[in-house]
C-alpha cells in the first residue's frame, strides 16, 4: 500500500461543527478531536480509544453506540455527521487522460439501538468535474459509486479500486466502506466469473481494499465481471 493520507473534514453533533483531519493507512482511518481518539476501519465504525480513561462528563460531549466486543464493549460514534474530502482520479476515456478531483463525502450516522445497532446510515457523495457537479445519495459506498459511475459515463471512468478489473465484493456482504476484494493475484481466472459458484471457486483475494485506493495494476473495468457484473 502507498503512505499515510490525511484528509481534512467536519465533525458534526448536537454541539456543533469542528474541523478534523482523517488519517487514512489504507487498513485503519484515525482522527483526534482535543484530547479524544477515534479510529476505524469504515467511515461509521469510529470507536472512541482508552474509554475508561474519561469522566462521565467528558464523555457527555458525544453520543456513543455501546457494541458488545468479547469480553468486554467498545463504544463508537453516532448520531453525527462527518464530512471529508478525498482526492480521487478521474479517467477521461477520449483524451485517454488521469486527473483528480475531490470526493465530497458526508456520512450521516444516525441514533443507536438498544440492541447495538444504528437505525439509520447514509452517504452522500459530490463531484465536480469541469462545470458539472454530480451528488448521490446511498445507504452504502457501493450503492453510491455506482451512481457517481451512472452519472460521469460515457466520457469518464473511476480510476480507484472500485472502478477496477480485478475488484469485488463478498457475497456474504460488505461493509459501508473499505472491505473490497482484490483479486489481482488471479486476473485470468476472475475475469471469467459470470456468477456465484464460480466466484466461490476463486482462490483467496490478494488483499482487501479501500474503494478510493489506486494501485499500479489497476485496469478500467469492463462490462459484466466478477460477481457483482
């Protein structure tokens, strides 16, 4: 994977709006607020770190949702709102060239269960490209990359992971963000899945991934490939 990345955002609650950088390893996303830390691996699983070490009344200054983890609960953010912008490349399929544009990403995290679970997830995502301002709504990364696609084709293709050849997800399902799986280890045997049973016969991915990743064998996905076509 390429270095550190950090993207400057907001972070929205009940109390107010405040800046923060997301430092991004392309395995965790990370950000601190004053003297608190959050880390994840999607952009709704933000857990806040060293739990105990608050008062009741510092932790009064988020909402948290209380998971069962173990033997023990970790506690992650919601009913909130966090906004960052990520660079991501654009391929121009006429001029044949890469440029990058931002991601405006809003992640609105909604109010927890009394059983764990969030009651509501969505993403919004903008992309301005020349004069043209492209905005989705989704429950998932998924759902809105492949609006964002819809819209900038013909002329322009995603060039990251979610665009890519070699890229899918699980059958099983998939995370908000960031459980892609790359199958660049066995490119052949890949591009010839047409459905389910032929994905399960596929050895183990290379890694898993980011949607917004790039790396240096990325290739523009086709038509109907893999298993999610």
């Amino acid at each position: 994977m390429t270095n550190l990345k950090t993207y400057k955002g907001f972070f929205e609650n009940n109390l107010g709006i405040s800046e923060i950088e997301i430092e991004n390893d392309f395995e965790y996303l990370k950000f601190d607020l004053d003297t608190f830390k959050f880390e994840g691996t999607s952009f709704d699983d933000f857990e806040l770190l060293n739990y105990d070490n608050y008062s009741k009344t510092e932790l009064e200054r988020f909402l948290l949702n209380k998971i069962s983890c173990g033997q023990g609960f970790v506690y992650e953010l919601c009913d909130c709102n966090i906004n960052i912008f990520i660079p991501i490349l654009i391929k121009d399929i006429v001029t044949k060239e890469t440029f990058e544009r931002k991601l405006d990403i809003k992640i609105e995290i909604g109010k927890s269960l009394s059983n764990g679970v969030i009651d509501r997830i969505e993403v919004s995502l903008s992309l301005k490209i020349f004069n043209d301002v492209l905005t989705v709504k989704n429950g998932n990364f998924e759902g809105a990359l492949t609006q964002i696609q819809k819209k900038i084709e013909p002329r322009f293709k995603l060039n990251n992971c979610f665009g890519c050849n070699f890229s899918d997800y699980s059958p099983y399902g998939n995370s908000l963000f960031g459980d892609m799986l790359c199958f660049k280890n066995q490119k052949e045997d890949y591009l010839k899945v047409k459905n389910k049973k032929q994905f399960f016969n596929l050895n183990k991915p290379d890694r898993i991934v980011q949607e917004t990743y790039c790396c240096e064998e990325f290739e523009l996905r086709g038509e109907n490939i893999g298993y999610r076509g």
